[in-house]
C-alpha cells in the first residue's frame, strides 16, 4: 500500500510539473535598439527589469545611431529606440523640422519621446599615454603640425559628428587631416574605443561612459561651445507589436533604480 501510494505521488507531482510546462505562458518579446554607447548599462538593467517583469525577454540591438535608424526606416521589427543624438530621433518624427525630417517619416509615437540622459564627449588615450597629450587644445595644436593620430567616428555616426564641430571649433580641416593620415575612422563609438583601448592610436574621442566602461584615462571634455549637448532621446516606434510593455519599459528607464546605474558611468538623467 505504501509503495503504491510513493508510485501515485510521484505520478502525480510529474503530472504537474509537465502541466506547469505545457501551460506556461510564454515570454514577450520587447526589442529595443540603442546606440552604442549604451550597451554596458542597458544590458546591466536587463536583468533587472525581467527579474520583475519574468514575462518580459528584452532583446538589444547595439550599433551607431544613424544604422539603426537607417533600420527602422527600412521595417526592422523595433518597440523602444535610444538615440546618441536628438538629429537621428528627429529624422523619423513627423514632429520635427522638415529640415531634418525631409522624408516626413512618422514612425515613433510623439508623445512617448523623451530626452533621457546627457553625455559628454571626451578625449581619451591608450594606457599611459605615450603622447603625453593634455587638452583639446594640446590635440588641436598637434593635428595641425602632423604629429598626433586621432581616432574618430564615421561622419553618419552621432560620436564622429560632435568630433566634426570639435574640429570646426579649432578651424581644422577634416579633410585636410585626413589627407595627412592623422584621422583613423570608426563605424560606431565602440569601434573607436577599441583603437584607443589597444593603443592603435594616439587618441581618440569618445564618449565619457565608453572610456569609463573600457577604463581609459579621459584628459578632457568638451563644453557646450564646442560641439553642443550630448543628449539620449528615446522614443516608443508606431510599429511596436508590444506598446504597453514599450511604455513600461521606457518609464523603468526613467526610475530611481536606472537613474543610479546611468550615473554610475558618467551619464547624467534629464528626464526630471
């Protein structure tokens, strides 16, 4: 009798944990794409954000903003984009200029968009710093007479055009160092990190999270004069499969416990 009633038992628990299997409800997926520069913070707050949503998988997709937007634009399943630059976010709201959006895109949900965080745009170097380079004035005076390498970001990258205006502020010539082979190039600001990471270049700018992340000695920071400020828009796409848990995930973004972690790497909450 008692063996029989062990068999139904445990007849009975394999029972239920093959129920329990069959009828889980399954996971929702939120895909959210976000530049680059984002990648070690957002995917920190991944796990916090399913630890408390368990229906939720959130799935990244990291790359500069200009590729990312070229992706949406062309149908890309997105719920969330996070821009490095509000230039990238203006280019598919039909509530910008129709000197950005010349497309007259209306792809993200207007009133969902916020500016969620600042950045700074630094000047990093390798390890010790070989150079000895001090200053963007010090970088400025060593472009012009031949004897720096600078990594920057490509031209459709938001990171390479703040190192644009950087330049124009010093009146260099982009081009014109770049026919000097001072200028190495990146498709995204990882890409330029690497290069000052593994010390293929003298210098590099950067953002000051990445060069926190990659633990890279900034020398300086550029001010509001010479490129503008470094602000992360981010908005809910019009053609989100998931809206509400898009809108939940954006106001977690927002939340005490994200603002923290945001700080942590040197970005600064503009959400308040």
């Amino acid at each position: 009798m008692n063996r029989v009633f062990k068999t139904a038992c445990a007849s009975f628990m394999a029972a239920s944990v093959f129920c329990g299997m069959a009828f889980a409800a399954p996971k929702s997926d939120l895909i959210v794409f976000a530049a680059a520069s984002m990648t070690e913070t957002l995917t920190q707050l991944k796990a916090s954000y399913e630890t408390k949503h368990p229906g939720v998988n959130i799935i990244y997709n990291f790359d500069s903003s200009g590729t990312l937007k070229t992706q949406i634009q062309e149908g890309a399943p997105c719920d969330v984009f996070i821009s490095a630059a509000p230039r990238q976010m203006n280019q598919i709201d039909i509530t910008a200029d129709p000197s950005v959006n010349k497309d007259r895109l209306d792809l993200i949900i207007p009133e969902t968009r916020i500016n969620l965080l600042e950045n700074k745009v630094a000047l990093a170097v390798p390890d010790g710093n070989p150079k000895g380079i001090a200053s963007y004035d010090d970088l400025a005076a060593r472009l012009k007479s031949g004897t720096v390498l600078l990594a920057m970001g490509n031209a459709d990258v938001p990171v390479g055009q703040y190192t644009q205006k950087i330049l124009a502020h010093y009146g260099l010539s982009e081009e014109g160092l770049a026919k000097a082979g001072v200028l190495t190039y990146g498709s995204n600001v990882k890409e330029v990190t690497t290069q000052v990471s593994e010390a293929a270049v003298d210098c590099g700018i950067i953002y000051a999270t990445d060069a926190y992340s990659a633990k890279l000695k900034v020398v300086d920071t550029a001010t509001k004069e010479m490129c503008g400020q470094v602000i992360y828009p981010a908005a809910v796409l019009k053609n989100s499969k998931s809206e509400l848990r898009a809108r939940s995930f954006l106001n977690y973004l927002t939340s005490p416990e994200a603002d923290e972690v945001f700080r942590s790497v040197g970005f600064s909450p503009m959400h308040k």
